[in-house]
C-alpha cells in the first residue's frame, strides 16, 4: 500500500528540517557583546556584601549589572512579582540571580564571573513543604511559606463514607520534572536610540513580557519591541521571564547588544519546573462500583517563588475528581514555598500530577471491588450536560464516554500479562479531563487582524508564538478554509509587539480556538470590505463574487475577476477584533 501525499506542508516545516530557520538564539548583530549571568552559591543565605570591582577592571568586560543598576521595580513575576531581578540582600534558591556581565567573548564574561566576589550568611534551609509548614520555620517572604490555599466542597463527604462498602486512601508523591526543550532559555537585547530597547528571545507572551520589562525599567511598553517567535520548545517553561532583564540591563548599561544563551546546566539551574506533589485520596464506593465519596488533599512545593503557583493549584483542585461525578467530594489544596527550584508553568498545568494519582486510584479501587477498570470508570463517568467538576457550567460534551467505548474493544487491553522472575510486564488505561482556555473564572482576552498588504497579500496577524505546537499551520489552515482563498495568498505574522495585535497567550490548548474564534468575528466585514472593492473595480456585482486561489472570482463561473494584487494597487484593507474567550 502507498503512502498518502500529506495535503499540506507546515508553513514553518521546511525551514525546521533543513535548519534554514533562524531562532532567536541564532541571532547576531554588530558589536554584540555576550551576556552571563551569575547565581547564587547557596540555596538559602544573606548578601552581606558583593563586590564587583575587579570584574569591571577585567579586559574585554563592557558591563557588570548589579541590583543597583535595576532602574525601576527589582521584581517579576507573571501574576505574582515577588522574584528578585538582581537580588539584593538574600538568595532563596541556586538558581537566584545576584550579578550580571557582559563582555565581548563568552569566555571573557564567564571569567569575570569568578572575579565578583559576593560574601553570604549562610541560612536555614527548607527543603520541603513539610519543614516550611511547620509553627518555626523560616519565613522565606514577608507573608511567611504560603503561597496559596484552594478548597471545594460538595455534598457531605463523611456521610458519604458511612455509606460506603469498599474505601481506600493512598498517598501519591509527583516528582519534581524539568522541561528540557531542545533550545534553552536565550535571546538578544538590542538598544534603541529613543531610550528603549528591542528584545528577540523565545517567550510563550510577547506583551507580558513587555509589560514585566517595562516595570523593571520604568519607562513607557511603547518604547520595548518584543520578539519572541519562533522558539525550539517550551511546554510553559518560557512563559516566565528568564533571561530577558538581563540583557536588557547590560544592553542599557553598555549601549551595545547583549546575546545570552544558557547552557543546558545554567538551564536546568535557573528554568522552572513541573510542581511536586503529594496527593493523598481517600475514595469509597458501594458494592457495585459507584463512587460515593472522594476526600482529597494536595499539597504542591511551589519552590522559592510565586510565578503560576496559585493557578496550577487551583487547576490540580479543579480536577481532582476528573471526569467523574461523585456526590459527595472535598477538595483541599496548598501551594508551599521552598528553597527548592522555583515550581511553575508546565503543559498540562497540574493536571498530569491530578490525573495520574486519580487514575492510579481508580485502578487499585477496582482491584479490591474486583471489578474490571474500565467497568469502574463507565459507571461513573460525566454524562454530556453535567456540570464540570467545580459543578461549574462547561460545554455539553460525552467525549470522556466516547473515549472508554473506543478503548474498551482495542486488542491491547486484552494481551496477556508476560512475567519472568525479573520483569512485569502489562497494560492499563487511563483518562482525563482538560479544557482549552485559562480556566474558570479567569478572564482570557484575546484578537487578531486581518489585511489586505501592498503586496497583495491577506495577512493574518496574532500575538502568538511557535514554540513548536503549530500555530503557524492552524493558523494558515483556518484562514483559507473560512475565507475561501489558497495558502499561497496569504501571509501570517506572529511574535511581534511591534507587528501584532493582543492575541494573549501561547498556553493553554487556547491558540488554535482564539484564531477560530477571531476569524469569525473578522471574516464578514474583512469579506465585505474586499467584495465592495472588487465589484469597484470590475463592475460585477458583490454578491457575485467570492474568494478563491489568486484573488475574487465569479461566484457562478468561478473564473478570476481580479486578483489581490490588483485590489491592493488601491490601498491596504484591515479589519481589527478583540474580545474575551466565551465562557462554558
């Protein structure tokens, strides 16, 4: 059997494959000087002292930045600002950045490094979210070691229990997990001459980037032109500032560009991680397998600071019951900070950590029930019109259950277990529940903009990145099958402050629905706009005409009444939306 010819090609494919595609951490520029950046030597101690004298002296050095040189608020952090730019009289983690320098090889800045001489106090050091939650702890910010509490209820739990034939409680510990993309945390700051600065690194949101920097800065968003696509990976891990302040900071202070570019272990010191998590269920359920009662608890070390922390909690609380109803169910949930490294975004957003303890449950349930796994979660799976698991409205939908069926008849389920004297070896499934979008309760603003350019072009433009998801292809593929024209009539420009409109983040499963959902608020007036000009310029009617490969054609014939360059000749079109993503 032959293989299929693929209909389309990814617009960003070729380049990708060929490594013709010039990342931001591919970037050069004259006088470019090269960045790096100093941690902390302790995960938990005082500045008494830093000193960087004779890495100034050193030859080749251009800039030392210190939080001194931090012009306005010496803070960041998404929703949260509570981590230190350049830290000024405490470290709380390894990877706390406390100098910056920039010379001009790499070589020479790292050296100079060693020459910057910072005297800490050594403190205690909390570990784990237990040591901090204890009445003498260290207290690692002003308000102490929590960071945030989550709690729903729903029914009476403990009458659910006396009802209960079967109960079981286990305890599950995640671990802590790193994002390793294939290009770490890098970019180049550029100075302009209006006292800004242009910023080309990999982020997942290119405005709120420019919102953090134009805090730290102070000094107006306009005058900071962020860059931000495309990326090699990120599964959230770039959505947090990381390198960004400081080479801005050396940029600023030296007048010259400033590239830095981590190394895997600089990566793996400083980026954030997936949050650890110790989950403890307590299920019950009656003789025939219908769950009664859920009673959960997780507590997630957040690390030294704040970024998404209380979110990702709330999304693990969220789904502590998945994608089944259970009458009776207790949900409580803290986020604890730690010395350990800073916990934040990361895909699936405390749901893999949820699902994997739930459906890990679930299993051993059915084992003590003597009831088939599958069997178990069909008898308790959502039905299309309930409501979510925050008894929350969401849209109807019975994929959960469309999902069990189609599993449930796959020859893998149903190989025999192949064991030795040392290996198992078996099969399982597993399901979950995850939406597209912010999360309840949250606002998630987001636009586009569609153009007609002088090139005569139909450019799509969004304030999203691609870090590898394939935006570029939903994009493309949404915009020629809704406006009717062919990929090789458009363009699309993303990750770009200067170039796009808001369009939010690139998290959250939410880019492919935001450009849905702004090509049809975009598509009727933007078709109008083009009809009305082209039956201008050939005298057809504009009801007529439709899009097509190449430019307006004959609604009936479908032979090319005029073609977009032509229709471009008489001035560029545009059409703007902004709205908020529809709530389930």
């Amino acid at each position: 059997m032959g293989i299929s010819k693929p209909s389309r090609i990814r617009p960003d494919g070729r380049g990708k494959v060929t490594g013709e595609l010039k990342y931001m951490t591919d970037l050069t520029f004259p006088g470019m000087l090269y960045g790096k950046i100093l941690r902390s030597a302790y995960p938990h101690a005082e500045i008494v002292s830093i000193c960087t004298k004779k890495a100034e002296e050193m030859e080749g050095v251009r800039a030392v930045v210190t939080h001194k040189d931090v012009p306005g608020l010496n803070r960041f952090g998404i929703v949260i600002p509570d981590q230190p730019v350049l830290c000024e009289d405490r470290v709380r983690y390894v990877g706390d950045a406390v100098a910056a320098v920039a010379a001009e090889t790499e070589d020479i800045a790292e050296a100079a490094l060693e020459l910057i001489h910072v005297v800490y106090r050594k403190l205690t050091v909390i570990d784990s979210p237990e040591k901090a939650l204890r009445p003498d702890a260290h207290m690692l910010h002003p308000d102490g070691n929590i960071l945030h509490r989550a709690f729903f209820s729903h029914g009476d739990v403990e009458a659910g229990f006396q009802s209960c034939h079967t109960i079981l409680e286990e305890t599950y510990e995640l671990p802590r997990q790193m994002h390793t993309y294939m290009e770490t945390e890098g970019g180049v700051a550029v100075p302009e001459h209006d006292g800004g600065f242009t910023m080309y690194a990999g982020t997942q949101h290119g405005y709120k980037d420019r919102f953090q920097l134009a805090r730290i800065f102070g000094i107006p968003e306009e005058k900071i032109r962020i860059v931000s696509s495309p990326m090699g990976g990120s599964f959230g891990g770039k959505d947090e500032l990381n390198i960004q302040p400081y080479a801005a900071l050396l940029a600023r202070k030296s007048g010259r560009p400033v590239k830095i570019h981590q190394t895997r272990p600089e990566s793996v010191r400083s980026g954030i991680k997936r949050h650890p998590m110790k989950i403890t269920i307590k299920t019950g359920a009656d003789q025939t397998g219908k769950l009664l009662a859920h009673d959960v608890k997780i507590i997630a070390d957040t690390g030294a600071y704040a970024t998404l922390g209380p979110a990702v909690l709330d999304f693990s609380a969220e789904h502590a019951a998945g994608p089944y109803r259970i009458p009776n169910i207790r949900t409580e949930g803290i986020s604890v900070f730690t010395n350990n490294g800073v916990a934040g975004e990361f895909r699936g957003f405390g749901g893999n950590q949820i699902t994997f303890a739930l459906e890990t449950h679930l299993d051993r349930l059915s084992s003590m029930l003597h009831i088939d796994p599958l069997e178990l979660r069909r008898k308790n799976i959502r039905k299309p019109h309930d409501p979510g698991p925050l008894e929350h409205r969401i849209a109807p939908t019975d994929g959960a259950a469309q999902v069990l069926n189609i599993i449930s008849a796959s020859p893998i389920l149903k190989r025999k277990h192949q064991t030795s004297r040392y290996k198992r070896r078996g099969v399982g499934a597993a399901i979950t529940m995850h939406g597209g979008g912010l999360g309840y309760g949250r606002m998630d603003a987001a636009g586009g903009r569609l153009s007609l350019s002088s090139d005569g072009k139909i450019t799509a433009s969004f304030g999203f990145e691609e870090c590898g998801q394939g935006i570029l292809a939903a994009i493309e593929h949404i915009v020629t099958e809704e406006l009717g024209c062919a990929a090789e009539d458009i363009s699309i420009v993303i990750g770009d402050t200067a170039k796009v409109p808001k369009s939010g983040s690139s998290t959250a499963s939410r880019g492919t629905s935001m450009v849905w959902h702004a090509i049809q608020r975009l598509k009727k007036p933007f078709l109008a706009q083009l009809k009305k000009r082209a039956a201008e310029w050939s005298g057809c009617s504009a009801e007529n005409l439709i899009l097509g490969s190449a430019g307006l054609r004959d609604l009936y014939t479908k032979e090319l009444v005029v073609t977009y360059r032509e229709l471009a000749e008489k001035g560029p079109l545009t059409e703007e939306t902004a709205f908020d993503f529809p709530t389930t």
